[in-house]
C-alpha cells in the first residue's frame, strides 16, 4: 500500500510505494534534502522523525546511534514507513535545479601523482555539459552494476575536464583498474552530479577547510571556485596525511596561498618518516584546528575525508562553539564499508 510521507516545515507531501526510502521519494519528487553516500553509512541525512515509525535496511551504526533513535532521529536513505509518516527537514534550494544525469565520458588522461593516488581527466560528449556545485560527486557505472562514489576536483568554471583523484585501494576493484589496465580514451558511463556537500555562497563567514588524504579533492574544487570568483572570505585549509608522500599535490594549496591574502594553507602530517625531516605540523589534522582555535562559533567548516576524522571534526568543532548548522561534511568510505 502507498504511504503518505509529509515534509515539514514545507508541507509538501509525497506519496510513497513500498520499495522507497525517504530519501529516494523526496528527491524523486524534487525535495533535495541533505544527503552524501545514500548508503547508510554517512548519516548525512539524518532528520527528525516526528510522526510515524520506520524499518531499516542495514546501515553503519555510526551514522544512527541508539542516542540518535531515541530521540527521534531517523536515517533518511535507509528508513521505509510503516504508515503514513511526518518529517522534519531543511530543502536545500541551491542544488534544486541541477540536473541529475547519467552520461558517457572518455577518459582523456591518467596521471600517477604519487604512489597511491591517481587524477582522472574524464571528457563529455561534444555539446555535453554538467551543470554541478563546487564540492559534489558523480557515482562512475561499473560494468557489473556496482557504483564507485567519486568528487568532483575541478570548479564549476574549469569544466572542459572532469578530474577525479583516485586513491589505489588493494583489492579495490576500480582503483586496480585505475592503476593497471585502464588506457586513455577508454569510455565509462556515470550518474550525477549527487550529493549536498558544497560552498555555501550566502555566508561572510570565514572558512575552515579540513581534509584529510583524497578528501583533498571536493576542496580543491570549492577553493578554486572562491578565488575564480573572488571571495574575500577568509579561507584556511588544514590537509591531513600520513608522511610528506602522502601529500600528493601540495603545490597547488601553496601556490594559492601565494596569490591570495585571503587564504592559508596548513598541511598536517601524523607519522612523517624521520627520513623526510618534515618541518611541519604534527598530529591529527583535526587536533591542529583546535590548536589554533579557542572559539569556532563564528566559521564555517567543510569537512571531508575518512569517516574517523570528519566525525572527530563534527564532535569536537560544535563543542568549541560551532553551530551545527555551519558544519558541512562528506566521508569517503570505501566498497566494502557500503556494504
């Protein structure tokens, strides 16, 4: 039997069938609520439950703790009504009229940055464009049926390539492919753009971005966004690694910083090799930030990289003041972790 679905506070209301989740009826009929991996796993899309009771499909228990259900939390992209149901949830207006499409591209150039990541230049159709924000993804169609989730490192403005930075994962399926038997000019198809992770353009606020690894890439594409726009917000990127090898592109942020008054880059490295004499900062890259700041309430923060660090961030950012609302996330979890 169908179910009514409410969305408060904008009364719409949508009818659902019996194999939707919330988040696949409410984007279905274009109420674009937050969301990231639609997995289960990201709690992105997390909203308040207010009338009505839901079952699961399975999903990480992180991103709905038992605090969470009992305080009427509810998991939107896993959760299927049990009846009719009410919800609370913001529209996120900006990406409304974006265009979700499933494309074929080429693939134009693989470059091997360093010794794990790689950077995909990924060519549209002639007279194909993709309309995206600065921070979304595109899921690539795997010849089997399977999805690999990857941001968008290229702005909106620098888009006669789409750039993704691959990270080789062993045993990963696309990464292996990536790494040893992908040739320029082979043709993928995906799906996209997804996702609520973007700049947020209606603010003054200063910004504090915080990657960790590839995470590096959804930031590359909102700094160069701000800058191609000129926003004099002040910006500072904190990018986390393990050892200078691991940085794979720190050129790019430094020369930024170079250019722009209004931007700082400070990379983080929690086990440089003794053999690399790194000058740096040390530690947990979201251990530097509250080094640095005594009082978040008047920033912004995009976060985004391995779920332990972005959950780390959003814990201990809000309790240095920042207001929930100002802290914007995507955790890249790998195939297995969706699972």
């Amino acid at each position: 039997m169908p179910k009514q679905l409410t969305i408060e506070p904008s009364k719409q209301l949508i009818t659902m069938q019996d194999d939707e989740t919330i988040l696949q009826a409410a984007l279905r009929e274009g109420f674009n609520m937050p969301y990231g991996c639609r997995n289960g796993a990201c709690g992105a899309c997390k909203g308040k439950l207010l009338c009505g009771e839901v079952s699961y499909k399975p999903n990480q228990a992180t991103a709905l703790s038992a605090a969470d259900a009992e305080s009427g939390l509810a998991l939107f992209c896993c959760a299927y009504p049990q009846a009719d149901i009410t919800i609370e949830c913001r529209e996120i207006v900006a990406t409304k009229d974006i265009q979700i499409k499933t494309l074929p591209c080429r693939v134009q150039k693989i470059e091997i940055v360093s010794h794990d990541v790689a950077v995909l230049s990924l060519k549209l159709p002639t007279n194909e464009r993709l309309q995206f924000l600065a921070g979304q993804y595109i899921d690539i169609l795997m010849k089997d049926g399977k999805k690999r989730s990857f941001s968008l490192a290229n702005a909106q403005h620098d888009d006669e390539f789409l750039q993704l930075h691959i990270r080789h994962v062993a045993g990963g399926e696309f990464s292996e492919h990536v790494f040893s038997t992908m040739k320029e000019r082979e043709i993928l198809r995906f799906n996209g753009p997804l996702g609520s992770f973007f700049l947020r353009e209606d603010s003054d606020k200063p910004i504090i971005f915080i990657a960790s690894g590839t995470g590096f890439a959804p930031i590359k594409s909102m700094v160069e966004h701000a800058l191609h726009k000129g926003m004099q917000r002040q910006m500072i990127l904190y990018w986390g690694c393990r050892s200078m090898a691991d940085l794979y592109m720190p050129s790019l942020p430094s020369q930024w910083q170079q250019a722009h008054s209004n931007f700082t880059f400070i990379p983080v490295l929690s086990e440089p090799k003794p053999e690399e004499s790194w000058p740096g900062r040390v530690g947990l890259v979201h251990e530097a930030v509250l080094n640095d700041f005594a009082d978040l309430s008047g920033f912004q923060v995009y976060a985004c990289g391995a779920p332990v660090m972005v959950e780390a961030a959003h814990t201990t950012f809000t309790a240095r003041g920042l207001p929930q609302e100002e802290f914007f996330s995507d955790a890249f979890f790998l195939a297995k972790d969706l699972k």
